[in-house]
C-alpha cells in the first residue's frame, strides 16, 4: 500500500498551511495499491519525533474500502485537544 500527498513529499517537512502555526487544515492524501480483501481503513496522525514521545493528533476510521482519499463527511474522526489549549492538535514544529 503507498500513501502520498500532492502537497509535499515523502520526508518532507509539512507545509506551513498544514500545521498549527498556518491555515491548520489536513493535507490532501491519496492511497493506492490496497490488498484485495480491504474492508476498510483507518488513517493515524502520529508525530513520532516530538519532544515528550510520540505524540498522537487524530484518527479517522471506517473509511470505506472504496475510497482512495480522505472523506469529508461519513467517517468517524476521534481528533486529540492541545494540552494547552482548546485548539485540535494539529502538526506543529518542534520548538
């Protein structure tokens, strides 16, 4: 299976826009080669380099089998509140 985004590359640095210091709006993803029997999928927002330990920013699940893209609508998406504020907790540098 490949995941991608059309906005940056794979080890790029996010995109400003994509983060909490920008527009903090998800990124376009497409994914493809998926095994024949999917039933459905599930897309994790892990940052696995940040300062106190992986660091979880949302999930969406119940993705339909069908799809190659995020949906806007139809999913269920569990997104984790900044510690230190009422914001989500998008991707944000390290600092």
């Amino acid at each position: 299976m490949h995941l991608s985004s059309s906005a940056f590359g794979d080890g790029a640095v996010i995109p400003r826009q994509f983060t909490c210091d920008g527009e903090d709006v998800s990124p376009p993803l497409a994914w493809s080669e998926a095994p024949a029997q999917t039933r459905s999928f599930v897309l994790l927002c892990d940052d696995p380099d940040a300062p106190g330990g992986t660091w979880h920013h949302w999930a969406a699940y119940d993705i339909p089998a069908e799809r190659r893209s995020p949906p806007h609508a139809g999913a269920a998406v569990e997104r984790k509140r900044h510690p230190h504020s009422d914001r989500e907790a998008a991707p944000c540098a390290q600092r």
